[in-house]
C-alpha cells in the first residue's frame, strides 16, 4: 500500500483541493441531473465533483424553485439574513462603544 504525506493514514487518497464553481456551472450540473435520465452519482462522476456537493447544488435549486421542504430559506433570504446578523452584530459594537463613552464622559464631568 502506498502511503501519503498525512501521518498515520495509508492507502487513501490525498485530500482534494478545495474548488470553487460559478453559479453558472451548478446552474449547468442541476440542469443535466433533472433534465438527464442520469443519476446525480453519474453527473457527478463525469464533471469530477463530489456527490456531496452536487446533492446540495440540487437541493438548493429546489427550495429556490419552491418546491423545497415548507420554511426552507431560498438563497437569496438566506444572503438577506447573512447581511442582517452582520449589520445587527455591528450595531450592537456600536452601541457598546457608545455606552462606554456616555460613562467615560459623565465620570470626567463629575
């Protein structure tokens, strides 16, 4: 068996570098997995992805589609709701350094 540069594993496959794709090219892969008559396991062999990964390109077709499971964020809730927690996290620093200064100020005046 032969052994990689990991310590204490042999006979595996050396991790994949991790890669990114456009939404054009998911857009394309879900395409072939519902239009096809083809497995997401064979769509994904032949575009050298990983099954993993293309289920959940498809999954998120679907609850973008609405046709997902009920309360299911869609991608573009999901971004509003990203920028909401970090708008929210920033105004609570804010708010902090605010107070901060609000007793700073009325200790010096004192």
């Amino acid at each position: 068996m032969e052994k990689d540069n990991r310590k204490g594993t042999t006979g595996t496959k050396p991790k994949r570098k991790r890669r990114s794709f456009d939404a054009a090219f998911k857009a394309d892969a879900v395409r072939l997995c519902k239009a096809g008559g083809r497995s997401i396991a064979q769509v994904a062999g032949d575009l050298d992805l990983t099954e993993t990964a293309l289920r959940a390109w498809v999954k998120r077709a679907d609850i973008d589609a609405g046709s997902g499971p009920p309360g299911a964020l869609t991608s573009d809730e999901r971004a509003e709701l990203a920028q909401l927690r970090r708008d929210n996290k920033r105004l609570l620093m804010e708010r902090e350094i605010l107070k901060k200064a609000a007793a700073f100020f009325a200790k010096e005046g004192s």
